[in-house]
C-alpha cells in the first residue's frame, strides 16, 4: 500500500528503463518492454523460503480458513517470526494474505451464482453482512455489483 519510486524499485537501472521508454514509440511496446523487465526481475529473485512455502500451500488449501495459530505451531517458531518471514518475502503478513485467499475463494462462488448467505458460510465469515463489509473493503463494491459485473464480463465477451 505505498508507492515507490523507479529507483527504489530497479535501483541504477531505473534511469535506463526511463529512458527506453521515452525512446520507444506506442503504449503496447512499452508495456511489452516494462513486462520484460519484470519478468527478468522475478527470475532473478529467490524463491519463499520452505517455511513461507508450507504455510502458504496451508492458506491456500484451507481457503484462507486455517488460523494463523495453527501455521505458527505447524512451522515450529514464534508468532513474531513467521509473521517477519511473510512480510520480508512476500510483502504481507500471514492474516493480509489469508484474507485475500478467503476473499479471492468467495469472488469466485459469488461470480458463480451461489447463494450469499451461503457463500459467507462456506467461505469463513461470520455471517452475511461480514461478506459485504470484506467485499466492500477488498473490491469497493457489494458483493451482488461483484455478481453483477462478473456477469457483465462474461456477457461481453460472447
């Protein structure tokens, strides 16, 4: 949640990339060019750490749902250091992220058609209005707009 500068991001390269772009002609190239680099970034970047890996395959398959007490006693180490380790290697820490995973998991089952209150249900929340308050914090939207423009995505795309 902040914004950084090309130097802080691409270090002394940053004034070349700058450059390149200024160089080439039309936005699909330079998007084409800055895709490029990032791809590079990411290849060169080592992998999350087996600790950071076990919990996040636990995030994932629990839907977001596991405690994060549960992954802290599974990892074998502090609160404090799983959360470190989270935030150093992915930018977040393990509750953020199983938010995101329980929210991603509930935009699919409302795009789907299931039934709110169901969704709520099977996707963690305490209750329906607890699934509008998240949708309306992660999305910026109800979670029947989300229903809603999902269906206008598809819709349009035909």
């Amino acid at each position: 949640n902040r914004a950084v500068s090309l130097d802080a991001l691409f270090g002394r390269m940053a004034d070349d990339l700058a450059s390149r772009l200024h160089d080439t002609t039309g936005w699909p190239a330079r998007f084409d060019l800055v895709e490029e680099l990032l791809q590079h970034r990411i290849a060169s970047v080592r992998p999350p750490s087996p600790l950071v890996m076990r919990a996040l395959r636990q995030l994932r398959r629990s839907g977001g749902q596991v405690p994060i007490a549960t992954l802290v006693r599974e990892a074998g180490c502090s609160q404090k250091h799983l959360v470190a380790q989270f935030r150093d290697e992915l930018g977040v820490t393990p509750k953020v992220l199983a938010r995101v995973v329980r929210f991603g998991r509930a935009l699919k089952e409302v795009s789907g058609g299931t039934p709110l209150s169901d969704v709520a249900l099977r996707c963690g929340y305490y209750d329906q209005a607890h699934l509008d308050r998240e949708f309306r914090a992660l999305a910026g939207l109800t979670p029947s707009r989300c229903r809603d423009a999902a269906a206008f995505i598809v819709a349009s795309d035909r």
